[in-house]
C-alpha cells in the first residue's frame, strides 16, 4: 500500500493569505488620496511659479489659492508655501504632513515636500 502525502495549501493558510492581502489592499486604497492631492498640490506649485517676471508674491499665493480651491487641495493653503528669488525666477516650496486614519487610532502618516524647481 502507497502512502500518499497530502500537497497544497491548508484552509487557515488560504485565509491568512487572503487576510493578508485584504489588508494590504486597504491600506493602498487608504493611501490613494494622499498621494492624489500631493499630485496635485505639486501641479499648483508648478502652475503658480509660472507666474511671470512681474509677479509678485502675493499673485503667486493667490494662483496657488485659486488652483488648490479647483482642485479641492485641503491640507495646506497659500499661506503654507515659502516663496524665494533664484536666479530671477521665483521658487515654491512647501512641506506638509498628510495623515490619513486607518482604523480607531492608527493612522498613516506622510511627509511630502514639494518645490517648483523638482520637474
């Protein structure tokens, strides 16, 4: 008589995976929208610094303020950004934390920093 070896996958060891990936998938779709508005924060950032050789900071606030507000950008406004001359040009910075609730009290917490002189 052959004795045969069972081969494969146990029940519990399929729904710890499936677990597993289930977990993993939240965690993705949860941080989707932070790194959605970063695309976007970094858009305005870089439609904003276009503003002209005659630009003054405030205008370029208020480019900024404008496209956020289109764009539905919620975790910083246009007092959040730092804007400086370099080499007759104007450059936008800004440095944010976004965090987003996972469950009870976890959270995921990102840093982005975005500057108008990254392409």
């Amino acid at each position: 008589m052959m004795k045969f070896r069972q081969r494969g996958v146990s029940l519990i060891g399929a729904i710890l995976v499936v677990i597993l990936i289930a977990i993993a998938f939240f965690i993705g779709i949860q941080s989707f929208s932070a790194y959605s508005e970063y695309a976007s924060v970094k858009r305005a950032v870089q439609q904003a610094a276009l503003g002209g050789g005659n630009a003054t900071e405030a205008s370029l606030r208020n480019k900024f303020q404008t496209q956020a507000d289109v764009d539905n950008i919620t975790s910083i406004n246009a007092n959040d950004l730092q804007i400086r001359r370099e080499g007759g040009r104007f450059v936008i910075e800004v440095q944010y934390t976004n965090k987003v609730p996972l469950v009870s009290n976890v959270s995921l917490a990102f840093d982005f920093n975005v500057s108008s002189k990254d392409p």
